[in-house]
C-alpha cells in the first residue's frame, strides 16, 4: 500500500522511541516508516508475559494507520495483547550483507520498524472483513478476491488485533563499508552483498480441480523490494 498524502508526518517520539545511537540513520518520519512496513511480509511480536518476554514472528497487513494481526485464540502473544498486555512490534528488512577489510567494521544494510503501544481485539464483523483482505492482499496483491473469506464460524476462531501505528521509530543503514583509512591499502575484498526477496514459481495443490486458473503472484511473484541499497552513510 504506497504511502498517501495524508500518512505524512511523524510518528509519536517518547522515552522508547527518542533515538540514541547511529542517530544519522534513524528517523521519526512516517512515510519512511508505512513503506518499511508495505514492503516487509513477517512481523515480530513482542510481549511480556509475567516477568518472561515473549517474542512471536507472525504475519500482518496494514490498514491506514493501523495494523492487524491475526491468529488463533490460543495464540499466547495475541492473547496477552488483547488483555491489555504493552507490545513491541519489528519489521525489519535486510537489503545487503557489507563486508568490510576488518572484522570490526562488518555490517548489514537494511531498514527496520520498531513500534509501540497497546492493541485492542476487532470485534465488528465489517472490520474483521476488511482486516482479512487486507491481509490476504498483503501477502499476494488481489488474493482477497481469489479466495473464500472466512465464515462467521471460523472468524469466531480467529483473533485478530488491531495495533496503531503511532509510537515508534525506524532505522536505515545504506552504504558500504566504513573501513580505517589505514585498512584501505590491504589486499581484502570489501564491499556488499545484496539481497532481494523474491517468490518462486507458485507450487499448486495436486489436487486443484481441472481448468483452475493460474493467477500471476503464482506463477510470478512480484519482488518485494530493491536490490540492495547505493547510499553512502
């Protein structure tokens, strides 16, 4: 979901957001921040479950100025959040390895999301509807309408959480590596390797019936995102 006029702006900097370290590649810019979390596809999900922290990879999708996250009523994460419990919510996407000549100076490019806040659990059935595209979509872009949506049973056995995208922060780190001047002259290979998500040939159900249509994020899924990163910092 590309970023509209309306998602400008920044987002909420407090005590857990107000950047520390690397300020250089950290920023409070929402645009940045929605399109971190249009391109990324897995969410991670931490709670505090009495004195134990709870981390949970999961999916999502955005909507607006929230996000939706989904699972089953057992989900310990979910159901932690939707009693109240304070989340943290990561995407992060990794773009190149950067190698430098020292050990010291090896690094990742890559942009992350970090949010923060309180859920509150989806309980109108138009919400739960649009929440449940959204998601699909998020995964593939037209699947919603490719698929069965759920019954009223089996939103009955689906939690799903909607999470503000209001407190947080995102980092971004481009470029190759900050090698020592005086490492420059050793004869080591340095530089970056870049990485790209990208979907294979879709693998069908042997049991589809005769005639089903091939949709195009099947048979080619889309890149998520670019190649690696050619900034300087």
């Amino acid at each position: 979901m590309p970023a509209r006029p309306e998602d400008a702006g920044e987002l909420s900097t407090t005590d857990r957001t107000g950047l520390r370290r690397r300020r250089d590649r950290g920023t409070h810019d929402r645009p940045v921040a929605l399109a971190i979390l249009d391109e990324g596809l897995l969410a991670h999900v931490g709670v505090n479950d009495g004195g134990t922290t709870v981390v949970t990879p999961m999916t999502y999708a955005r909507v607006d100025e929230q996000l939706y996250l989904h699972g089953s009523p057992a989900n310990r994460t979910l159901r932690l959040i939707a009693d109240g419990a304070e989340a943290c919510v990561t995407v992060t996407l990794l773009d190149a390895l950067v190698l430098a000549r020292s050990a010291f100076h090896h690094s990742m490019n890559y942009r992350c999301v970090m949010l923060f806040g309180t859920g509150t659990v989806v309980e109108d059935n138009a919400e739960k509807l649009a929440a449940s595209a959204a998601l699909l979509d998020h995964m593939a872009a037209g699947r919603s309408s490719d698929a069965r949506m759920p019954t009223p049973s089996e939103f009955r056995s689906t939690l799903i959480i909607r999470f503000p995208i209001d407190e947080g922060s995102a980092k971004v780190r481009t470029g190759g590596p900050v090698d020592d001047d005086e490492d420059l002259a050793l004869p080591i290979w340095a530089g970056q390797i870049p990485f790209d998500l990208v979907g294979g040939t879709g693998v069908p159900e042997p049991d589809l019936p005769d005639g089903t249509v091939v949709p195009p994020y099947a048979s080619r899924y889309p890149s998520r995102g670019p190649v690696g990163s050619t900034g300087t910092h």
